[in-house]
C-alpha cells in the first residue's frame, strides 16, 4: 500500500515537473521557429507563452518574455502595428545555454555570410569591446562581448538589408 502511494505521488511529480513552469517555453529552438514576416503576435505567444510586458512605438509594437523563475529578459519580438507580423526578434542566452558560446551559435547557421563589425562602449571601469557577427541577407545578427568571450544575443529579422534597432 505504501509503495502503491509512493509511486503515484512520483508519478504525478513527475507529471508536474515536466509541464509546470513557462520556462521550458523560452527555448532557442521555439524562438528559431517562429518566421519573421509570417508569424503573427497570437502564434508567438503560443509558442513563447504570456509576455512579461508590451510597449508600442511608431508603427510597432514590442512584446518581451522573461523567464519566470529569474525575472531575466530572454526574449523580445517585435511586430508591425497593422499586421501584427513579426518584423524581429531577439534572443538573449544565458550562462546555460549552448547559444552563449560564439562557435556553437556560428555552428548553427550554416552557410551563412556573416560579416563582422567591431564597436566599444563605455562600461562601469572599463570598456567593452563588442563584435557584430552580420548576415543581411539571412536576416541575422549575433551580438558577442569579446570581453566576456559570450553571445550576448542574437536578432532574426527581415533580411532586407536593414540592420535591426538596438532598441530589439
């Protein structure tokens, strides 16, 4: 009798375990699903679950994800305010992702031309020294912190010859 309580009660921990939490939904693989210029605001939160905020600007708006348990921004879409298509989105990795590695995230975009282009900024006692990892064609950017030696994110958007706004 005992044992039969026991292993319902892990079973249905289990159960729980496996589908509670909005976490499991913030992953790279169902960001890299979504299709800028086809998916709509109501298939992005499908996917991604509820945002965590949405602000409008001229002629988009934004939707961002935070990651329940952290508090921490991973993602934010971006969508034009009469379609409510997806023009951009941007993924932020954190130290257990497999993004945060700049040869992993390159390793994964096979075949495509990305160009480079370097920029520093100011930080706290000292400077940043930042690389973009640029394919405009494919519509992506990876943003990496040579400091840090770590992705800092990574933007699809139209690949239409626009770089995405630093507001993404």
């Amino acid at each position: 009798m005992k044992c039969g309580v026991l292993i319902t009660s892990l079973i249905m921990l289990a159960g729980c375990a496996s589908t509670s939490g909005k976490t499991q939904r913030l992953t790279y693989e169902n960001v890299k699903s979504l299709s800028v210029g086809k998916s709509t605001s109501s298939e992005v939160i499908a996917t991604l679950g509820s945002p965590s905020d949405k602000n409008s600007r001229d002629g988009y708006f934004s939707l961002q994800f935070n990651d329940p348990s952290t508090g921490v921004q991973r993602v934010t879409a971006n969508f034009d305010d009469k379609t409510s298509k997806l023009i951009g989105i941007l993924w932020i990795p954190t130290e257990s992702d497999p993004q945060i590695s700049l040869s992993n995230t390159l390793e994964s975009f096979q075949g495509a031309s990305f160009v480079t282009e370097q920029s520093e900024r100011d930080r706290i006692h000292s400077i940043s020294r930042v690389k973009f990892y640029i394919d405009q064609k494919r519509g992506i950017t990876i943003r990496y912190d040579e400091n840090l030696k770590q992705v800092e994110g990574i933007s699809f958007y139209e690949g239409t010859g626009r770089l995405p706004s630093n507001n993404q």
